[in-house]
C-alpha cells in the first residue's frame, strides 16, 4: 500500500480518469464525483480526463478543468461493441499507444497524489498501463471504482485485469447500492480483486447538480432521452413518433432529447417528423435534459446507470428501454430495479416496442402517482468524494 503522499502545492490533488463508451454512463460517474469534489473540498486541485466527446456538456457551469483524449468510436454490432474509426482517422491499434502516452505525460507532469479509475484498472484499451508503471515507486494512489452491475464485460473479468489492480491499486469503490442488487455483485467484485469493495451508493449526477443549477422549468408531460443511436433506433423512433401522435396533446408537452449530430441525415429526417408534433420538441442531450424531467408526469429512458440514477432521484414514473447488448449489464440491473420499485417502471425490449406497445406504457406511467423520496442510497457521489481525500489526509480540508 503506498504511504501516504507529503504535501506539496505544485501536484494535482486528485485526477479522474474516465473510459469513454458509448453512453454518458462512465464519463457521467467521473464528473460527477469531480463536481462534489470542487463542492466540498474546493480548495483541492482536481483534473478529469476522458475521450469522451460531451465531456463539456455534463461538466456545465461546474468548476471542474478537463482535458480531452483524442475519442475511440465504436458501433453495436448482434449486441456486440466493435471499434470504428473517429474523428481523427487513425486506426484504434495506432490511437491507442497514442492516448497512452498522452496520459502518462499528464502522470508525469501533473504527479497526482490520487487518481480515481472508472471500470477496467488498465483503462481503455490498457492505456493506463504506462502511467501506472510510471508511478510504481511514487507515492501516486490509485482508487477503482466500478458500476452497479458489471456484466459480463471480458476485459474487466480478465487476468490483466486482476494483475493491474494487485499491483497498482490502493482500494475499490462500487458505485451500487445493496438494497437494490443485493450483496453478489460485490461480493464477486471483491473476490475477484481480493479486496473488500466499499459501498458508497449510486452515483448521481441529477441530485449533485442541484447543488450547481436550479431546476427551473415549464411542466411537461414527459421527458425522453435518447443519449446515442444504434442500427435500431431509426426505427424506434418511427414508433415513438406514432405512439405520441396517438396520445394526443391532453397530457401537455414533450422533450425529446437525442444527439442531432451524431447520424445528420437521418436525426434531420426524424427532426421534421417530430416537427409535425405541436405538442413534441426534439433537441440535443445537454443539461436541460434535467430540468425538464424534474418537471415531467412521466420519462422515457434508456436502462443505462445514468439514466436510472436519474429517475430515481428524481422519482419520476417511466417507461425503460432495454438494449439487447451482450454484456447483458442493463437488462440485469433495470430488472433489480424493477423489483424493488415496480411502479416506477416500465419495461420494454428496444426490439419490441412497437408503437402500441409504446402509447400503452407511457400512458401508464402518466398516470402512476409520484412516490416521495427514494429510500435508495443515491449520495455516492458525495460519499466518494469523502473517501478519495481519506488516504491523502486531507478529510478534514472541508471549509466551515
């Protein structure tokens, strides 16, 4: 276990590292643990990193510095993720080795006493493996933490894997909470890593940028968020647009919010459907997409971490769709839920939800009554906060 660091005011306090995939899952826990940071410990000096391309979305107003890896771009293909070219043209066999050296350079110059790793302890492609042999012998002290639900991701599960974490990591967090999924997952995580996971609740971004932005807005009917688009969801969409058309504008109004940019032609091509929809308006994912579900009857959510997180703090009945991916990670997790909260949601397979099938759950859910505050833990990122300052003795540098 490393000592614990000597102060000295010329290195990074804490950096956040964070695996860009295809959703806002990851990037969104390390944001929003940086946000509570610079909330409680404002005087700490904190760095998130990430490809993530809508970094700048989540972090908003909030007073936490980034930096931007050239983004990896992947595709679903039969519920698989398979690498794609970005932005950038290179080949991920040559970006990789790339991002890898970019990030043992911000090791090197930034010398952080803590960095917080989410999902895979080698990162993305093992792109952390330089920096962590980097600080082999340095007092840097390295913190896992990992989702809800793993699933059955090959690349965590591996022996690399388990070689990195006992050779380089300090502690674990899990971003879960027992209530809800029970004592398996973490018990397999801490196994598997021999070492005992901390529990710190889920972390979640709607209740942290309470404390950032007020949530002011109209009312809506319902709020629905498409946060990436697959080979499926042209189609999706095609339904949802009938199933709102046949709800009709007594409920009120609707939100739709999806990534305009990401396939033009097509989003174009839905936007000018949605357009014949008085009572629907389409716009991109940004931080409006929490205002106005703290404002909504009713969601419409994909089952990805964030998004649940998202309804259950804000205790919004929904209708869930579920992704047939694989690693089976949503379907397990929004069914824990289920279970736990059966008239929160609603839930329905992307490749079964026709447009009827769509009208018939979101008109239930319109006419669930709201619960009252969620006995789920839901201040992980609060309480992660807490214990990355623990091992670099600085807990007690909250202000009065």
């Amino acid at each position: 276990m490393p000592a614990v660091p000597s102060a000295d005011k010329s290195r990074l306090d804490v950096l956040i590292y964070s695996h860009d995939g295809r959703g806002f899952g990851h990037v969104s826990r390390g944001v929003t643990i940086g946000m509570a940071l610079r909330r409680l410990f404002p005087r700490l000096k904190v760095l998130f990193v990430s490809g993530f391309k809508q970094t700048a979305t989540l972090v908003g107003s909030c007073p936490l510095e980034w930096m931007k890896l050239p983004s990896y771009e992947t595709r679903i293909i039969d519920g698989k993720s398979k690498g794609r070219l970005g932005n950038t043209n290179i080949k991920n066999c040559y970006l990789g080795p790339a991002r890898a050296n970019i990030i043992e350079s911000i090791i090197t110059n930034f010398r952080p006493r803590c960095v917080l790793v989410d999902h895979d302890p080698p990162g993305k492609r093992d792109e952390l493996l330089p920096a962590l042999r980097k600080t082999r012998e340095a007092d840097t002290i390295w913190i896992l933490g990992v989702r809800a639900v793993v699933g059955e991701v090959a690349e965590i599960w591996s022996a690399l894997s388990k070689q990195a974490f006992e050779a380089h990591y300090h502690s674990l967090l899990w971003y879960g909470d027992e209530k809800v999924l029970g004592n398996e997952i973490p018990d397999a995580i801490g196994k598997y890593f021999n070492t005992d996971p901390f529990l710190t609740g889920y972390v979640s971004r709607f209740l942290e940028l309470k404390h950032w932005m007020p949530y002011h807005s109209e009312k809506y009917a319902g709020t629905i968020a498409v946060p990436w688009l697959s080979a499926t969801s042209m189609t999706f969409l095609e339904n949802l647009h009938k199933a709102l058309s046949g709800l009709g504008e007594n409920y009120g109004r609707w939100k739709i919010f999806i990534d305009l940019k990401k396939i033009e032609a097509e989003a174009n091509r839905i936007k000018l459907r949605f357009d014949d929809i008085p009572y629907c308006s389409l716009e991109n994912v940004s931080d409006r997409y929490l205002a106005a579900l703290a404002n909504s009857r009713a969601a419409l959510i994909y089952g990805g971490y964030n998004s649940l997180t998202d309804i259950m703090a804000a205790e919004i009945p929904s209708v869930v769709i579920v992704r047939g991916m694989n690693d089976r990670e949503q379907e397990e997790h929004v069914r824990k839920i289920s279970q736990l909260k059966p008239s929160l949601i609603y839930v329905l397979k992307e490749a079964k939800a026709d447009w009827k099938t769509l009208a018939e759950g979101l008109e239930q859910q319109l006419n669930v009554e709201a619960g009252g505050e969620s006995e789920i833990r839901l201040n992980g990122a609060e309480v992660s906060a807490e214990k990355l300052v623990e091992p670099l003795g600085l807990s007690n540098d909250r202000p009065a």
